[in-house]
C-alpha cells in the first residue's frame, strides 16, 4: 500500500510545489515564521491523503509540523473522550463522531468535503469480469447485490460499531431493498447473513486485503478506490450517502449499533475542528489550510466531492481566521 501512494506523491509534486506559494498567501504566513505541532486524528479513509499529500504540503507552506493518526471514525472519538488520544485537530468522515466530543472538546465544525460509497472489487478474482459489465452499466446495478449474495462470494466491510462507512454500508443495503426493489433476502445475505461477523476488518486492513486478492469485493469511499486504484462500481447518488440534495432519503434508514444507540443515515461529509488542548495555532492553520486553493485541489484530485464550506454547531466559536477562510469559497 505504501509503494502506492508514495508513487503517487511523485506524481503530484508539481501540483503542491506550485501551490504552496498560495496556499502560504492564503494563510497569511511564511514558512519560517511559525513553530508548534498539527496533530491530527483523521478517518482511516483519509490516511493516504493526509500522510501523503495534504500533511507535507501543509508542513512547507507554515513552518508547522504535522503528525497523523488514523483509525475509524467513531473509535478516534471515543480514544479522545477516554482520554487515550490528544490531538488538536479532528477530521472524521460523517456526521456522529464530532457530535460525540461536543461540547467537551470542540463545539463546531467546519463541513467541507463528502466521501461518496462506492463498492471496490479485485480485478482478478472469479467475478472481476461480471463486476467490470456492472460497474461499466453493461448490467444493471440492482446485479451487484444479487452477485453480493452469491454463496462464495467474499465481501469485506468496516465495523458499524467504530466505523461510519461500516454504518453507510449496512444502510446502503438497506435503500437498496427500497429504491432498487432489492429484496430483503438478497439485502440479508449481502450482509453474510448469520455469518456476518465474517465480512468486518478494520478501515485500515480492509483494502489491502482487498488488494492482496483475498477478498472479491469491499466497501470503500471513492478516494480510496481513486488512490490505491482499486476498479470499483459508482453507486447511485439516491444510496451513496454523498449528495446534501437526497439527505432526507438517507435519513429513512436507521441502524442499531448498541444496546439504546441507534443512528440514521446521513451525509457522509468529510468535517473538521480544532480541538481544546495545546498548540492552537497549528490546529487552526491546518483547518484553514483544508479550505485553501492548494488543500481544495488535491482533496478534488484525490476523489473527494468538494461542498461549499459550511458550519455546523456553534458557529459563535469558530476562530475568525476559520470563518474568513471559509467565506473566500463559499
């Protein structure tokens, strides 16, 4: 997996050479001017983009160091309120685990990114030539699920326990039964029936396994597909959890995912928020550098489907260096 994307910062090079002059421009600040710590908890989904790309052309264009850390979502936020994780930036994908650390920790956020679902298979396996027509439009998509629910069939998918794509996904299913008639026995058996417990790896293991041939098919988000250039099947936007105009379908499908915890289906926008704790400075230039020309662009390169920047929680606290950098791309 690291070959991959380390090749894939060659060939981006020039793109964040040229862009760390505005991105400097744009932050208001000069590489020699500034010292402390970006430490970040980010969504394993956003490792490649984060440790790859976005945290050493963050890294040149303040002066600030950058250290990541990624994992699912949910389980970064809920290290962080245990007091196992200390960073002072959060970027999850969806919209539960911020709320988590409100107001103890942060009490806004700044939306400005969405991840759609889509389902990657492995090019070489024993279905890569069915999955290929599908993902083409050469057969239906309403196929994908009945091809899923093929005994043998090997399907890998994230914990909704810790994981928001693992929750898109059990609803993603769930939609289907309703907008593609996908029947509830094929929906059930997608899911791997009894034996569900089968398909769940971390968000970090999941695609290599995938990529190592020893899974069929998996969930993933389209930027990761983009980045480890996985084949995958784009799913419509009315069961992708990334279009704010079919968020009142989304929100049809709900999911138990603990004893008295049940969620609903929701954007998956990609959110981000400065954090109580040290080194503020750092964690506000690395928001704003999320929002600037440079950081939009290789989020948009790199499969992410660009929202116009927007506020949620107390937008009273949001920093007012945040705020104007949201304004100049709204």
């Amino acid at each position: 997996m690291r070959l991959g994307w380390r090749g894939r910062i060659g060939a981006l090079a020039l793109v964040l050479g040229v862009g760390t002059a505005l991105a400097q421009s744009e932050l208001g600040a000069t590489a020699a001017s500034r010292t402390g710590l970006a430490s970040v908890a980010c969504a394993g989904s956003l490792q490649l983009l984060m440790d790859g790309y976005l945290g050493p052309s963050f890294s040149r264009s303040t002066g600030y160091q950058y250290q990541g850390q990624a994992a699912g979502s949910l389980g970064l936020a809920q290290e962080i309120l245990a007091g196992e994780l200390h960073p002072n930036v959060f970027v999850p994908v969806g919209q539960v685990p911020m709320t988590l650390l409100e107001p103890r920790f942060t009490s806004w956020a700044v939306r400005f990114a969405a991840s759609p679902l889509v389902v990657a298979y492995y090019p070489r396996g024993p279905h890569a030539a069915e999955l290929k027509k599908i993902a083409d439009g050469k057969l239906p998509i309403r196929d994908l699920f009945a091809l899923m629910a093929t005994p043998g069939f090997r399907l890998g998918r994230t914990d909704p326990a810790v994981d928001p794509q693992g929750q898109a996904f059990e609803m993603m299913v769930r939609l289907a039964e309703k907008d593609l008639q996908v029947s509830s026995a094929t929906g059930a058996a997608d899911l791997g029936g009894s034996d569900g417990a089968s398909q769940i790896f971390s968000e970090t293991s999941l695609e290599p396994t995938l990529q190592a041939g020893q899974l069929d098919a998996a969930s993933a988000y389209l930027p990761q597909a983009v980045q480890l250039h996985l084949p995958y099947i784009g799913l419509p936007p009315s069961i992708n959890f990334a279009d704010p105009a079919d968020a009142k379908g989304y929100a049809k499908v709900s999911l138990i995912v603990a004893p008295g915890q049940k969620v609903h289906g929701s954007l998956l926008d990609v959110e981000a928020s400065v954090l109580k704790g040290p080194d503020q400075g750092a964690g506000d230039a690395f928001v704003r550098y999320l929002l600037t020309s440079s950081g939009r662009r290789l989020l948009g390169q790199e499969g992410y489907q660009l929202l116009v920047p927007s506020f949620v929680g107390k937008v009273s606290a949001v920093p007012s260096s945040i705020r104007r950098a949201a304004a100049r791309k709204a």
